[in-house]
C-alpha cells in the first residue's frame, strides 16, 4: 500500500485543490491554471512504479518515481507550444496517479516513454537530458523526444516537437531509466521535414555498463529499427551523429523508443 495525494499549488505556495488517498489518488480542479502553478504528487513509498495523469488530453505516464514529493509545473507562453493547445486550458482539470500493479511493471513496453517528464533532477523517470537544445526553445528540448509524439514531416510546435542540436556536431543526448532495465530494441524516428531537414547516416549508443552500438541510417521517414539486447542498464547515450552530405544544416531526432522490461 501505497499514501499518494496530488495538489495544485499557486505561485506563492497556497493550495488550489489537494486530494489524498491510499494507492490512488484522483483530482478535479475547478477553475483556470494561473502562471506559477505547479501540480505536487507525493508518495510515502518512493523507488516504485505509478501511474500518472497530468492532463485529461495527454497520455497516462507509466513512471518510476525515486523522491517522495515529485512537482510538474505547469508551462506557459513559449514553454507550452510543444504540448498539445488543449492541454492545462480551460476550467476544469482531471488528475490521476496510482500505484502499478505487480503484473503491470514485467510487461514488455517502450521503457523510454515519458509525456511528464521535465528538465532537471525531477525523481521522475525515464528522463531525457542533453548537452544542446537549440536555442534553448522548448520546442527542441531533449523531452520531445520521449513524450511518444511520433510526427516527423515537420518541425516546430506540436506535435512536431523535437529534440534540435543547435548544428552542434557533439551533440548528445541520454535517456536515464533511474533503476536497472532489459531491453533488445531501440527505435528513433528523425525529423524528416524534407528539404528544411538533414539526416543523419551514423549514430552510436553508449550504454551503463561501458558497452556500445555503432548503428546506419538513411533518407526516411520511417522510423529506424535496431535489434540490440542489454540487461541491467540504467541509462543509454546517443552520440557520434554523422549527418548525410546535404546542404541543410538542420538534422534532428522526433523520438527514441527502448523496447524492453524492468530487469528482475
């Protein structure tokens, strides 16, 4: 068992709206988010999995969590193109979160998908992060890339969000998973916004254990499919990114996929 709440916060700390409740917990905030909101799910029982709901237009996010107090601000203005329009408006607002089930956390599954996560050391994984954003924008951040947006024919607000370089040749981004997993294929979609765009035609993984991946790519708007099996890995690097011999300077990852189980 599990005592989980989820609160709305204003900017100043008071409370909006709070529930709290054993195992799962649900929220009905009445009345429009504000800038500086944030929203406060806690657990008496961090290092597990939950099941979490942080807008009724987005999809639940199956995640581990490590601290007992994890916040989600809310986005505003530049911050919130890269999310649905629909999502955090209006004035009414449906929260979730629960403790998985046992049977829930040994299904096989996109183990990198997370559409809460945020920058920083949140306790909230998996979580994206990367050497360059372009231009800082949100729309280039490193958590486009595990929100499970899968449109790559263009690029900007959503839901053509992506992970951007900035034309930075060292760029490299790493997907931490925050405990042990077992996976046996990675997926990425590029951005394949033809001819804005670039490609990349090499790539390699690095993962925790020391080992890595040398992988190919081409032209395409499908997403590239590479069989590569590891156990008890906590986290993978994408880096080394060749781009094709194009005049566009503008390669660009739409999202990765890590299928496999939390490691037993």
């Amino acid at each position: 068992m599990a005592n989980v709440s989820i609160a709305v916060k204003n900017q100043n700390g008071g409370i909006k709206a709070s529930v709290l409740s054993e195992d799962q917990a649900v929220l009905v905030l009445e009345g429009e988010y504000e800038e500086g909101d944030v929203i406060v799910f806690t657990t008496d029982t961090p290092c597990a999995h939950y099941v979490v709901r942080i807008d009724d237009c987005m999809d639940e996010s199956f995640v581990y969590l490590t601290k007992e107090e994890i916040v989600y601000t809310i986005p505003f203005g530049e911050k919130k193109i890269s999310y649905n329009p629909q999502a955090f408006t209006g004035e009414r607002h449906y929260l979730t979160i629960r403790k998985a089930f046992d049977q829930e956390t040994g299904i096989y599954r996109n183990l990198a998908k997370n559409v809460m996560d945020q920058h920083g050391d949140t306790g909230c994984f998996p979580h994206a992060y990367a050497n360059v954003e372009t231009r800082g924008e949100a729309v280039f951040a490193a958590r486009n890339a595990i929100d499970g947006v899968l449109a790559n024919e263009s690029h900007g607000a959503w839901p053509y969000e992506s992970w951007g370089i900035n034309r930075q040749d060292d760029a490299e981004m790493t997907v931490d998973f925050g405990r042990p997993v077992d996976f046996n294929q990675i997926v990425l979609y590029t951005r394949a916004d033809f001819p804005h765009d670039n490609w990349w035609i090499k790539a390699r993984f690095t993962f925790s254990d020391g080992t890595e991946e040398r992988v190919e790519m081409e032209k395409s708007v499908k997403p590239h499919l590479f069989s590569i099996e590891r156990k008890n890995i906590t986290w993978v690097k994408l880096s080394d990114l060749i781009k094709a011999d194009d005049p566009s300077p503008f390669p660009a990852l739409t999202q990765i996929e890590i299928y496999g189980r939390d490691s037993q």
